[in-house]
C-alpha cells in the first residue's frame, strides 16, 4: 500500500513530468521495441497506458519523500509501495521505495517498480528478473519510475511477463527517491538490484520466490554484473542461475577513451565524473572535478549532470558540443586517482560463479565491440561460462531488443521459464 509522508515532512519542488516531447519519445519507443521484438501490442494499447501515467504524474510526488526519520532496517526491506494504474496488459505493476546499501555499506532508500504476472501464480511460486536499466540521467527526476509510462525502458517486459517472471526494476540510488549519487558506481548499483529483488518478494500479490536471474543494458549491463558478483556474499538467500547483459559498460577506461570524441562521450563523463567526485571526493584526495576536467568543463559539469538523457537531451548537447575535444584536462586512465576509481568500478575481474550471455551489435559507436569482446575473451580465460551473441547490423539503442529471442532460448537452457 501507499504510505503518506510523515507530518511535519517537508515535500521536495515537484519532479518535472517528462510530457509533450517526452511522450511523443517514449510512445515511438515503445513502438519500436514492441515491434522489433515481435509482441503482439497494439499501438493505442501503450498511448492509453501513457495516457494513465500522466493522470499518475499528478499524485506520485509525496512518494519519494522518505520518512523522517528513516527506520533502520535490512538491504531489501519494502519501506512502501503503491499500485500503478497503468500497468501492461495482463500484469500488476507497483512504485516501491525500499532499503538498499551505498558502496560503504550505508542504509539508504532506493526506488524502483515491480511488475508481475495478474494470473494465478504457480506452486512454489514465480522467479525474478532484476532489471539493470540504460542510462537515462543521474538526477533525481531521471528516473524510470517516474517517467509517464515507467515501464518503457525495461527491455523485453511483456515477454518476461508471459514467461512468468517478477520483474524488478530498480531506479539506482540517487534517482527518484533522494541518495548518494550511483552513475557507473558498480557496488552501489549490484546492491541496488539485488535489494530490488528482495523488496518484490514483499509484496502480496507477485508470489516471487527465490529464484533469480539478472538482466541490463549498457549502464544496466555493468550494475547487474556487479550484482552478480556481490550475489553469493550479499544476497545469499537467492538462487543465482544467470547473468544476461547487452552491450554493457565493462572496461570504462577504455569506453571512456572511445567515446569522449563526441556529445555522447562528453555527457557521460559529465555524468561519470560528477558522480565520483560526489561519491569519492570526500574520502579520496585529488578526486574533484577541476582535477580532471578543464575549466570550463568543470565549470558546467554539475549543470550537465542535472539534464536527464531524455527529455532535455538539446539542453544537454547545447551545453556538450563547444566542450568536444575540449573537455579533459588529463587522461583519466593513467592519472590518479581517477584511474584507480575506474579500476574499481570496472566489472569482470573475477570469475562469474554463474552462467553469463553477452549480447552485442556489431554497429555499436558507443559500446564498442571490441571493447565487448575482450571482456568476453577475460571472463572466459577466467573460467566463466559464457555465451556471446552478436546481433548483425545493430546499434547500441536496438540491441537489448535484438537479442531477446537468443536471451530466452538461453534461459531455457538454464531451466528457467522462456
């Protein structure tokens, strides 16, 4: 159920609706993900399903506000959750806030959704599928649970749905409900979606069991590869069977290098760079932004790091393109401390104890394949059992899409529902 803020709580300015534009972007979106994974939905389906979260936008506010004070409590505990009207069809959708750990191991609150099947559940109940979403921001009203439809983003749903999953699918910290700043921090974002997990089981209704697989994209792809690697020590209560990523954010060094030629290379290193400094900057000497990027870069980093990925995407690139070729003042991947942090927060120095898919489009110019396929190649030397897809003729925004029909025959393999 919905849990009113506490009296006396002050309410924070009210989180911009990503409208107009937003819906045009998310409806053609959908249309495009819907299509390309060849589910039967129709169009005016999904536009009444936005139509609804906009009516939603108007009362969701108050439910990011945490409570004061907040009560301690485990990783994974569901502090509140409320029903979302607008859930697809055939499944029962919630917003839920709930107890999650930063990378020191703080308490803090976390947001996200949980979708699952409206049928009967089965005996012993339903698996989980924690989602690792791409990146859509850093700031608090980026978040995908707050967007007008809140299920857009989370690749492949409907199919999950059918199979019989509990979807969990976590906003990060620091997105939606107020927290430390988690852009490209691994431990924070693998703590995030397991505690996501854990707060699904909690809600009457999903039936969710023990048994979990992880699934991301991009940004996501890194957070549910440190998921799995924290799974064993922080979430043993679950039954791992496998980890499933798209295009992921792996060595960040070299994505870094890659990348930073262009808008999109600058707006994520704004991002990326604000959130270290932010998160590291206190505890780590050196880690401030003027330390790395030149003037005026660091100058509007925090102003770029504020715009979300959709919506404010032509804020974002006024700001970005005069700092093309202009933006770093060292090379972050020999200068210290940054690139000890990237170090850190690179996925794939161990082995995986459980099954890994690796999908990739081989006309992807901002996860580059080559880049892919030397994680691939490091994680099979380490003994990790994994099985790499490259999807022909794709780029980075279609390929989690593209993948799914070799996601689920791998699943299957696995013995979970496909």
């Amino acid at each position: 159920m919905s849990t009113p803020s506490d009296p006396g709580t002050p309410k924070p300015p009210r989180q911009p609706r990503r409208t107009g534009p937003r819906i045009v972007l998310a409806v053609g979106l959908l249309v495009a993900v819907l299509v390309g994974a060849n589910l039967a939905v129709k169009f005016w389906g999904t536009a009444g399903r936005l139509a609804e979260g906009v009516v939603e936008g108007s009362t969701d506010a108050a439910f990011y506000v945490p409570p004061s004070p907040v009560p301690a409590a485990a990783p994974g505990t569901l502090v509140r959750s409320e029903p979302i009207a607008s859930a697809p069809a055939g499944s029962a959708a919630w917003r839920i806030l709930y107890h999650s750990t930063d990378l020191n191991g703080a308490d803090i609150l976390v947001s996200g959704v949980v979708v699952a099947p409206d049928a009967a559940a089965p005996v012993g109940g339903r698996p989980i599928l924690s989602w690792g979403h791409p990146t859509t921001g850093s700031a608090a009203r980026c978040a995908p649970s707050i967007g007008d439809d809140p299920f857009d983003l989370i690749e492949g749903l409907s199919r999950f749905i059918s199979a019989g999953y509990v979807v969990a699918a976590t906003d990060y910290s620091g997105m939606g409900a107020p927290g430390p700043n988690s852009y490209l921090v691994g431990a924070t974002e693998g703590a995030n979606v397991l505690d996501a997990a854990r707060a699904a089981q909690q809600i009457e209704g999903t039936h969710a069991n023990d048994v979990l697989a992880l699934w991301g994209h991009s940004q996501g792809g890194q957070s549910v590869l440190f998921a799995a690697q924290e799974a064993a020590s922080y979430a043993p209560e679950f039954e791992l069977r496998g980890v499933a990523v798209a295009a992921p954010a792996t060595n960040l060094a070299e994505l870094l290098k890659a990348d930073i030629g262009d808008v999109s290379g600058v707006s994520i290193g704004a991002y990326a760079f604000t959130a270290y400094a932010s998160v590291y900057g206190p505890t780590t000497p050196g880690a401030t932004l003027d330390s790395i990027l030149t003037p005026p870069a660091a100058a509007v980093a925090d102003q770029m790091a504020a715009l979300c990925l959709l919506g404010q995407n032509a804020e974002l690139h006024t700001i970005a393109d005069p700092l093309i070729g202009h933006f770093l003042a060292v090379d972050p991947s020999t200068a210290q401390p940054w690139a000890a942090l990237l170090t850190e927060n690179t996925p794939g120095r161990s082995r995986l104890d459980v099954p890994l898919f690796v999908a990739q489009g081989d006309a992807d110019e901002l996860v580059r394949p080559e880049i892919t396929a030397q994680f691939v190649q490091s994680q099979r030397a380490l003994g990790t059992v994994v099985t790499s897809e490259t999807i022909p003729g794709t780029g980075h925004g279609l390929v989690a899409v593209r993948a799914l029909p070799a996601l689920f025959t791998w699943l299957g393999s696995l013995g979970l529902p496909h």
